[in-house]
C-alpha cells in the first residue's frame, strides 16, 4: 500500500498526467500503461509501427522518438526509459513493468506500470 501511494506521488510530482482514451487508426497496436496506483491510471501508450511512446508531460500530450538505447525514448528535455514484461494471457499483457522518467536537474523517478496491448 505504501509503493502505491509513493508511485502516485511520483507521477503526480513529475506532472505526468493521466492519457486520455485514445482511439486507434485500423491495423494499429499498442500497449497502454497505467500506473499501480489505486485507482490505477493510464500514465503511457506504447505504439508499434512507428515505434513512439505518448505521454501527458506537463499538462501537454507529447509523443516521444525512440531513444539511442533500448525502450528509452526521448531526449534532453526528457527521457522516458521502459522496463516490461510482456505475458500472453489470451492477449499480451505488461504484468509487471516500470517508467524511468529523467529530467535534467531532477531526481530520477520510477513508476510501477502495468498494462495491456490492444489491437484496432
């Protein structure tokens, strides 16, 4: 109860908003992350082709480029590193995952994630 609590504080502290729906172009797949908080919240979408990662950063939704390494995306400003587990359940799903947010100058945070992957 205590990492739930934290891990909303972190998001709130880094004003990574909640995602609004999102409605999916035909043939698109992405994943979409919520935050393991109570009540869970939709904090990232992760889409396939092309590789891009949404986020609400500040009160503004901001699509971030795959970075030079592995799940990270973005650059300078912001840099959004992903770490998660994908599992088929009848469907692919994030059981266990994390979002490394870095800014310059600020503490380096990590929000537990989970998630689903939806297809149009």
């Amino acid at each position: 109860m205590i990492a739930l609590a934290i891990a909303a504080l972190a998001a709130s502290a880094l004003n990574l908003g909640e995602l609004p729906p999102q409605k999916l172009e035909p043939g698109r797949c992405v994943t979409f992350l919520w935050a393991r908080t109570s009540p869970p919240r939709r904090v990232a979408m992760l889409s396939e082709a092309p590789q891009r990662l949404r986020v609400v950063h500040r009160g503004r939704v901001v699509d971030l480029s795959p970075g030079a390494e592995f799940m990270t995306f973005g650059s300078g400003e912001l840099l959004i590193t992903l770490t998660v587990e994908l599992m088929d359940r009848g469907g692919a799903s994030v059981a266990e995952g994390a979002l490394r947010l870095e800014e310059p100058g600020k503490d380096v945070i990590v929000v537990p994630v989970a998630g689903l992957r939806a297809c149009q």
